[in-house]
C-alpha cells in the first residue's frame, strides 16, 4: 500500500515560476526522499532530508520537513523545461530499508 | 563511473513463462532493491538484499524471488506471468554505510502477452 500521497497530482506552470508539491505520509519515518522520473525510465534521487531536519537545500531545489503534520513540500524555484518530469516522495521507515512511494506529481514546465 | 545497469531494457513473454532481470549494481554498492512500477503508479517495494540474503521482502507473492551474487549483482526472477505483472522493473542500490539515498537504473520494461 501506498504510505505516501502527493498533492497536485499535475501541475502546468510556465518557465521561470516556481513549483511547490507536497507530500503526506501516515507512519512514523527515518527520513523522506524526493526523486525525478523522465517519461517513465529511471529515478533520480534528488534529496534526502533526515527526521531531525526540518528545512534543506540543494540548487534550485528546497525541502521542508514537518514531523508533527507527516508532510513535506519540495519547491523548485525558477523551473525550466528540462524540469518537466514527474516528481515522487519516498518514505523511509529505517535507513536503508525499503522505500514506500508516494503516486508521484506529474509537472510540466511549458517555454 | 557506471551507475546502476540494468538489462534487458524491453522485454516481451508470454502469460505462465517465466522471467529473469539482471542488475548491476553502483561501483561501491552492496544493497540492492527491487522495485515494480505500474504504468501512472509509484514503485512498489518487492525485495532487498544484502551479503547475498534477502533482507527484506514486501507484499508480493512467492512468484516472485530473487538472489545476489558474490559481486553484489543481482537477478529478479518472476514465474507463471499474469498479464498483471507487465510494468516497469527498477533496481537500486546503495552503499552499506554513508546512506545518502538510492541510485537507480533505468529499468527494464516488461510486457506479458
């Protein structure tokens, strides 16, 4: 079963503005991750942030954590086409174990 | 540096054949994990392992099994296909220590006739 669920399910935005996609999970976690899909091949792990962490940077790509609501929020500032992907959370209950995905954000970046 | 390899990108069987992915793991890597992606879905859990034991097994019956070999690569072997096990198959590996995350390869696309 899916732990996590993710709101939008597609979001359209134009190039240049920012992108926000939230996630919520139900159970306790050791840490959530974001990956990237391209037109259904590999993922790309993006980021981790850790349960004792509640905000985290990496480029153009910022993370929050808010154990107490069990959600997260991934923003991507100034979005470019090439970010037109789909995006997936992933919890992690113990390090390294298995991951339980969310149903992914579908984002398209329009020129 | 090679990521995580995975073959045969494509693949087409029959329904009640049988099936055997490869996967090769990150240089460094000693973890890997199988994940089964239905088209629109998000990746479901089947298994990990680790020094060659399955360390962990998610909801997916005995159909489905697996081993990792003395390199760290491993195979995921699925018998008796049902038209319902068609999906993309992912791999991930990652370091025993300095977990970081998981690096995956770009599957193999597996449709039961």
């Amino acid at each position: 079963s899916q732990q996590g669920e993710e709101d939008p399910q597609a979001l359209s935005i134009q190039e240049g503005e920012n992108a926000t996609m939230n996630c919520s999970y139900k159970t306790s976690i050791n840490n959530l991750q974001w990956y990237r899909q391209n037109s259904g091949r590999g993922l790309v792990h993006l980021i981790l942030i850790r349960s004792n962490e509640r905000e985290k940077h990496s480029g153009r790509l910022r993370v929050t954590l808010d154990t107490s609501k069990k959600s997260s929020s991934l923003l991507i500032t100034a979005s470019r086409a090439a970010d037109t992907a789909s995006y997936f959370c992933a919890t992690d209950l113990w390090q390294g174990g298995k991951l339980i995905f969310g149903q992914g954000t579908e984002l398209s970046v329009k020129p | 540096d090679a990521g995580v390899t995975q073959s045969p990108t494509h693949l087409i069987k029959t329904r009640g054949q049988q099936v055997t992915l490869r996967c090769s793991p990150k240089s460094g890597h000693d973890t890997v994990s199988w994940y089964q992606q239905a088209l629109g879905q998000g990746p479901q859990f089947i298994f990990q392992y680790y020094e060659e034991e399955e360390r962990q097994r998610g909801n997916f019956p005995d159909r489905f099994s697996g081993h990792q070999f003395p390199n760290y690569s491993s195979e995921l072997n699925v018998n008796a296909l049902l038209l319902g096990d068609s999906a993309l198959y992912l791999c991930a590996s990652s370091p025993g220590h300095s977990y970081y995350g998981y690096t995956f390869g770009s599957g193999t696309r597996l449709t039961v006739v």
